[in-house]
C-alpha cells in the first residue's frame, strides 16, 4: 500500500515538475558530452569559466547555423503543407472509397439507432488550426527552455569536479573516499562515452539520410535528415516517426507510386544498417540494453513529458544502468536492465 502511494507521488511530482526537471536532465546529460573539451581547455591552462564559454559559444553558434540553414526549407514546408496534404488525399483517393463506403455505412448505423432509441445524434465539430499557429505559439516556452537549459550547463560545465569534492565528504573513511572518487570518474567517463558515441552515429545517420534523399531527388533533404537525427535518439519509435513522415514526403514530391516508396526504402535501409550492425559494433554488449526496458521507457517518459521525454528515455535509462553497474549494491538492477541479462 506504501509502496503505490509513493509511486503514484513520485510519477505525480515527475509530471507536475516537468519544466523544472526536464531542463535540468537535459542540461546534464549535454554537458556530459561537452565536459571532454572544457578538460581539454582546462590541461591548456584555460580556466573552466573561460573553457565552458568557449566550448558553450562554439556549441550555440553552430545549433543556431544549423538552425538558420534549416529555418528557410521548414517554413516553405510549413507553408505547403496544407496543399500538399489536399494533392495527396486527391492522390490516395482510389485506396480511400472502400473505406470511405465503411464509414459512410456506419453513420448510417449510427443515425438509425439514434432514431430508435429516440435521441438526437451529436455532432462533435473539429475547429481547423492551422499547423504554422502551433508552432508561432510553442516558440516562446522553446526558446526560454532553451535559454535555462544553456544557464544550466554553463554552471554545470564551471563548476568542474567541485560537486564530486563535496560528495566525498559523505564517504565515512579514506578508502571509501577513494573508492568514490574512482567510481564516479568511471561513471562519468563511461555515460559520456555513450552520449557522444550516440550522438555522432545519429548525426551520420542524418547525414547519410539526407545525402541519399538529395540523390534520389527529394526536396529540404537537409530538413528530413536533420528531422532523422533528432529521432533517433528514440529507438523504435522515432524510427518509426521518420518512417511515417518520409512516407508521407514521398507520396507528395513524386507522382510514380513505386518512386514515391523510393524515400521510406532508403531510410529503412539505412536505419537498419545503423540498428543492427553499426551501434552494436560501436558500443558493444556492455551497454546493450533491455528492448522491453527500452519500450517501456519510451512510453514511459514519453506519456509523461511527451517528444522530449521519448527522447531523453534512452540516455536516461542507460545512465542508469551504467551507474547500477558500477555499483554493487545495484548489481541486480543492472542486470534487470541489460540484454539477456548482461
């Protein structure tokens, strides 16, 4: 009974504390990736508030190239995208009468069963909200996130390894302290060696995606490359998600069906590339994890923070499991967590 009320607080305060903790994990596992760097400055004779500077200005410079390279095919997509939604339902219209004659048969069922049971149908009316809206209203919350998340990993990232110095006081004796000490570098060195493996092999994959997409002759293919990057970091189900939109990009930039598949054909042969043989390779058993622990976190985290927490769910679960492996006590837990038990 204790143990579910306490369940149901800590999922109710991960939820309620969303625009608090969201920042602060992704702020974390990005400054993991950028903590080699800032070391690199700091063995120059750099100091760490001039290091993170550096390694932070360099960073934001080259999301906000990226971003202006980027901004002007989103907002012509943004723009089309209600007439090319219109071509394709035109296009698919052949596959769409038998389902069509469905649904109509159902209203069908639907009203005579109103009138028999003598009650008026309701009608539910959809209000059309313009896709370009959306994105003009999530904007303002994106960009303070972003300015909290860039203050937090600023900190972070000058702070160095004061915060592990004060946990060691914890430890009880002087070979606790050590074994502390090591144990948290190994930590540290391990979840930051996954985070940059798994960022330079989704941005490849992006590259890559977006290399093949401009052969074959699609338009924005830097768009839906970058689109192919940012997903990945969601197994399964941004694989899936990319599958989806380049379908759909397909269907509306080639009128040949068997040319419009073309699209979603190449990126399941390069996800499944990247999938089975590349990231296995590259980070090797150790860090394979679960496939149900790795589904249910997807829909864990992705239920309660929604896009970004589907995306943070693997990093997050992997740092867990690298510290539950490096700790004995959570031995077990990390057994639980990893592939076939590992």
């Amino acid at each position: 009974m204790l143990v579910g009320i306490f369940v149901l607080l800590s999922v109710h305060t991960l939820d309620f504390a969303e625009p608090v903790l969201m920042p602060v994990v992704f702020a974390l596992l990005v400054s993991l990736l950028l903590r080699s760097p800032v070391r690199m400055l700091r063995r120059a004779g750099i100091p760490n508030t001039v290091g993170a500077s550096v390694v932070l200005g360099g960073s934001l410079i080259a999301v906000l190239l990226g971003a202006y390279v980027l901004a002007e095919p989103a907002s012509e997509w943004l723009r089309k995208a209600p007439m090319e939604m219109r071509e394709l339902e035109w296009k698919l219209r052949d596959l769409k009468r038998p389902i069509q004659a469905i649904h109509e048969a159902g209203e069908r069922i639907e009203e005579v069963t109103a009138m028999a049971g003598g009650k008026a149908s309701m009608r539910v009316e959809l209000r059309d909200r313009r896709l370009m809206d959306v994105v003009l209203n999530a904007t303002p919350g994106a960009i303070a996130a972003a300015a909290t998340i860039f203050i937090l990993m600023f900190y972070i990232l000058t702070s160095g390894d004061e915060l592990v110095r004060k946990l060691v006081v914890l430890a009880p004796s002087g070979q606790d302290k050590r074994n502390f000490i090591q144990t948290m570098r190994e930590i540290e060195s391990e979840v930051s060696r996954f985070l940059i493996t798994i960022t330079v092999i989704n941005l490849c994959l992006g590259v890559l995606t977006a290399l093949a997409l401009f052969v074959y002759g699609v338009p924005n293919a830097g768009l839906w490359g970058a689109l192919v990057a940012l997903l990945n970091f969601a197994p399964y189900i941004g694989a899936a998600g990319s599958l989806v939109v380049l379908t759909l990009v397909g269907l509306t930039s080639f009128d040949d069906l068997q040319v419009a598949l073309g699209v979603p054909a190449i990126f399941l042969v390069l996800t499944a590339l990247e999938g089975q043989i590349i990231t296995p390779i590259v980070l090797g058993r150790t860090l394979s994890l679960n496939p149900l622990g790795i589904f249910v976190a997807l829909l864990f985290w992705g239920w309660l923070w929604g896009l970004p927490g589907a995306l943070l769910a693997v990093p997050m679960l992997t740092v867990a499991n690298i510290i539950c492996r490096r700790i004995p006590r959570l031995a077990p837990a990390a057994a639980l967590l990893a592939r076939n038990g590992g």
